[in-house]
C-alpha cells in the first residue's frame, strides 16, 4: 500500500488530470483502494483515504485491479532488483553449461523471459518485444 502511496508522488506531473489504475496481485490494496478505506485495519485505512484525497488534489481518477501475481512476474521482479532473479522457469547456469558442453545446440528456450534467457530466441510467458 505504500507503493500506492509513494509512486504517483514521484510522476504526479505526468498524472494529473488522467485515470490510474493501479494493478497489483495484493487483494487487500485493491479492497482498500476502490472501496476507499477498509474495516480490519485502521492504519491502512488511513493509508488509503490519505492516497484518495492526494490523487483528487491532483485531479488523477485512482483505481486498483488484481492480477495474479503469476502474471505480474515483471513486477515482481522489479521489486526484486537487488536479488538474483529466480523463476519457476531458470535454469540454473551450471545445467545450461552442461546440457551445452554434451554436444547438443539448442537454438531456443520455451521456458525464458527478458530477465533470464539463456539464448538468443526465446519464448516468454509475458509480454516482452524481444521474445518469440
């Protein structure tokens, strides 16, 4: 929820006057975000009515929506940036040095994203410009 708070301050000039839509696997900030404010716990509560109003003194129309966090894999590993990034779908360097030195060439990974591909073609599971 702090997120929510923090990160339209920083852009609120390219924000203001639009419809935000914040989208986030946390099913507590989207409750709390469109029901503007919440009934288990006061200080997020708070939290929220404090964003509502900031967003309506800069005209931005704020709104959440859930998306599983299967699907938000490049914010989570945004918000991961200093750890090594781990998914369902690495190979660890050691297996893919193996699997190259037995002779076989692959020319593609089914199982790969942006921020860890192995080879050059690859298939992603999100959305990513440089995927197959």
């Amino acid at each position: 929820m702090k997120l929510v708070f923090l990160a339209p301050q920083q852009f609120h000039q390219f924000l203001e006057g639009h419809s935000v839509v914040v989208m986030s696997d946390n099913t507590t900030v989207v409750a709390y975000i469109n029901k503007q404010r919440g009934i288990f716990s006061q200080p997020l509560s708070h939290l929220a009515v404090e964003i509502l109003r900031w967003a309506e003194i800069h005209s931005i129309s704020l709104s959440a929506r859930f998306i599983p966090g299967k699907r938000n894999v490049l914010a989570d590993n945004l918000s991961r940036a200093s750890q090594i990034v781990r998914t369902k779908r690495s190979v660890e360097h050691l297996v893919a040095n193996k699997v190259l030195t037995l002779g076989s060439s692959p020319t593609g990974d089914l199982f790969a994203m942006a921020l860890n591909f192995r080879l050059l073609l690859y298939c992603s599971p999100v959305s990513d410009p440089k995927a197959l």
